[in-house]
C-alpha cells in the first residue's frame, strides 16, 4: 500500500486535503517510523511531544510494575492515534510503556504541528477530539474491568470469547501464558494458579495451549 492509500485509510488524516498532506511530508513536518514486533515505542515517563498515529501494525499500553511485571492496558490497531490526550497537558509524560506489539509502522507529527491543524482544519479537530475520547474512554473501561472482575471472572471471559471466535469448546490459546497474563492485567504465576484451580474444579482441562472447556464451564457462562 503506498503513502496516499495508507492516509486515506486514517480517519483523522482524511481530514486534511491530498495536497496539503504531500506538502507537509515533502518539508519533513510528518516523520515515519518503522518498529520491529514487541520494539520499545516509548518508555514509561518519556515525555510526549508528538502525536502517533498507526499506518499498519498495533501498539501496545503496558504498564511495567515494581517487580518487572507487564500488565496489558490497552491495544490500538492501524488507524489509530496514541498520545492525543498527553499531548497538549501539564503533565505531559507517559504513565504507561508504549510498544509495538507487531511490525508496525507509525506516523509521528509533532506538538505544534498538531495545534496548527486543528486551528486551520475544523475537521481535523472535530475527528483529533473524538479519537482522543474513545481513546480515553476505551483505557478507563478496560481499566475498570481490571479492577472490578477477578481473575477468574477475566479469565473465563477470555475464553469464552475465544471459544465463540474458534466455534468449539476445545479451543488452542493463540498466545503464551505469558501474553494472556499481560492481556489480563495479571502476573503469568496468577494465570497458571487459577487456571489449575479451574481444571480442579472441573471447569477445564488443558494440555500447553489446548483448552477443552467443560459443561460445567459452560453451564456458567
């Protein structure tokens, strides 16, 4: 996909006129970066100057712990912008690490160049404002589910999901336990523990990454 077709695909970047766009990209106000898969973005505390927005992959919001933990917060896939809501704050840092949780290709435009295209698009800001508030309120709900289920409640509703998305109840974990606890906003332990305390209580049984899910299970849901 060349640089016009990825453009037109970002609702927020579809609010600026073709010519505008290849203007700003030939005096270098718009910057490309290309990160590997599980590349370090940005690290927790890194001031944000700029404005990322996904042209193909995803990022990943983590948060780090004192003990070295990774736990998920959210995920944004192409098309999607990070940083919108710290960009023009007093408290401008990441609370949280960014990384790219694929291949993943990023557009960065900076502060000053955002504040300049809100004043002269009112679309672009129209579309800068609602992405900024889906972000947030997409991180509040992911957050108040981390808070307000147990990790069982999490857990089975993860594979439920998947049990609906692969159509069987025998299902195969698409990630290691280590990334379902990151998902799950849990230690990879805590995942491991609760997932032996639901085989004992005849909910599941479960070889490496296969998953049979029991009628018991089922019967809960």
């Amino acid at each position: 996909m060349d640089a016009h077709a990825r453009f037109c695909s970002v609702p927020l970047l579809a609010t600026i006129p073709p010519d505008v766009l290849a203007l700003q990209m030939q005096k270098g106000a718009f910057g490309m970066s290309r990160f590997g898969k599980r590349q370090m973005v940005h690290l927790q505390g890194d001031r944000c100057s700029a404005l990322d927005i996904v042209l193909e992959g995803s990022l990943l919001v983590e948060k780090i712990d004192e003990e070295g933990n990774i736990f998920s917060v959210a995920s944004f896939g192409t098309g999607s912008i990070v940083g919108g809501n710290l960009l023009f704050a007093s408290l401008d840092r990441y609370p949280h690490a960014i990384t790219s949780g694929e291949q993943t290709l990023i557009l960065r435009i900076a502060r000053e160049k955002i504040f300049s295209l809100c004043q002269e698009y009112p679309a672009f800001l129209k579309e800068f404002l609602r992405a900024v508030s889906d972000n947030t309120a997409m991180v509040n709900e992911k957050l108040s589910d981390v808070v307000h289920r147990s990790l069982r409640q999490k857990l089975s509703l993860y594979l439920k999901r998947e049990a609906i998305r692969q159509g069987t109840s025998e299902i195969t974990l698409t990630v290691n336990k280590t990334r379902l606890a990151q998902l799950l906003g849990v230690s990879r332990t805590s995942v491991s523990r609760e997932l032996r305390n639901m085989k004992d209580a005849g909910l599941l049984q479960y070889v490496n990454k296969n998953i049979l899910l029991s009628q018991n299970f089922l019967n809960l849901l």
